[in-house]
C-alpha cells in the first residue's frame, strides 16, 4: 500500500495526478531542524521526519513524506503563525526571487530514497494594500511563504522557472519516475 504522511490537501490532490491509489495517515509530531540549517538540507529532514513517523506503524508499506519551504537567501519561511509573520513574509518577497524547495522521503520496507526540487520564483512588487487584502482573504496562512501559487498568490508572480507543481506542494513528475523504480 502507498500511504502518503501529510495532512495538506494540496499534496493529496497532487499524488492523484501519479495514478496511484494511496491512503493518507498524517504525520503529528512537531517538525524540527537545527537552526542555520540550509534548505535544502531542512526540506530534506523534515519529509524524512514524516516519512519514518508513519512508516514506523506502517513497516510493510511504501510512505511518502513531503515538506516545502520558501528560502529569500538563507532566510528559510515555513507557514506563518499569524497575519503579521504573513505580511512580513509577503513584503519581503516583494519585487524578489526566491527559491521554493520541496523535499520528499520514499521508505519502503528494502529502500528509502530522498530528494528536493527547487523552483525559483520572481515576484512583482506589491503594495501594503495588496498584501493586506491577500491576508484578509485568510489564503496564506497555512501555505510556506504565505502564499499559494495555485490560487490568488497567483497574482503576485512574475517569473517562475521550473516545477510549478513544486511550488503547490509536490514535485509529481520526479516523484512518478521514483515511484515507478519502486513498484
């Protein structure tokens, strides 16, 4: 069975696009990494966190687990605590590129394999108005970066070079390929 360790319904959608049949179980324990942890290295611990979390009560399955970040240089943005964090976050990235680096862990019973996408994202220069009625709508908070590309953070793109679906949560292609070296 392919069980996929996240409570994010953006990752559930995007699994779907493999074609396989999968069950949800997600992960509950608190993400954690050390502090000027690069982030690549963070997506990566913390999709391996979920991944053996729920492989542990899962032993004979194959689980996915998945974390995305938004990084302004080193600055790593998870999801916003609140509508301040979310403004800050917006007004940061304002008229700038970042990266959005999600990290994914495969454990089978005989092998795990790990990897992270990265996307860069160029964003147009936004308003006080703007990012506030964005934050009003209630859309970024439980989104890395505090926004969603696939909904109105659509609005604030300029540029995106690479794995769109990356940016939404999941890089489905990359995972497809791996999926299929495991089934």
């Amino acid at each position: 069975m392919l069980i996929l360790a996240s409570k994010s319904p953006r990752r559930n959608e995007l699994l779907k696009l493999t074609g396989y049949s999968f069950l949800t179980v997600p992960a509950v324990k608190d993400e954690n990494v050390p502090s000027g942890t690069a982030p690549g290295d963070a997506v990566l611990m913390l999709s391996q966190q979920k991944a053996e979390e729920i492989s542990e009560s899962h032993p004979n399955d194959i689980v996915i687990g998945a974390d995305t970040v938004v990084a302004l240089g080193n600055n790593i943005m998870g999801k916003p605590k609140d509508e301040t964090e979310a403004f800050n976050m917006l007004k940061a990235l304002s008229g700038k590129t970042h990266t959005v680096l999600t990290g994914v862990c495969i454990i089978s019973p005989d092998k795990k394999i790990s990897f992270y996408e990265q996307t860069e994202v160029e964003f147009y220069t936004l308003g006080e108005n703007e990012i506030m009625q964005y934050i009003a709508s209630g859309e970024p908070m439980d989104k890395a970066g505090a926004y969603g590309i696939q909904e109105k953070g659509a609005l604030f793109v300029k540029r995106i070079n690479g794995d769109f679906y990356n940016v939404v949560g999941l890089p489905v292609a990359r995972l497809a390929r791996e999926l299929k070296s495991l089934m």
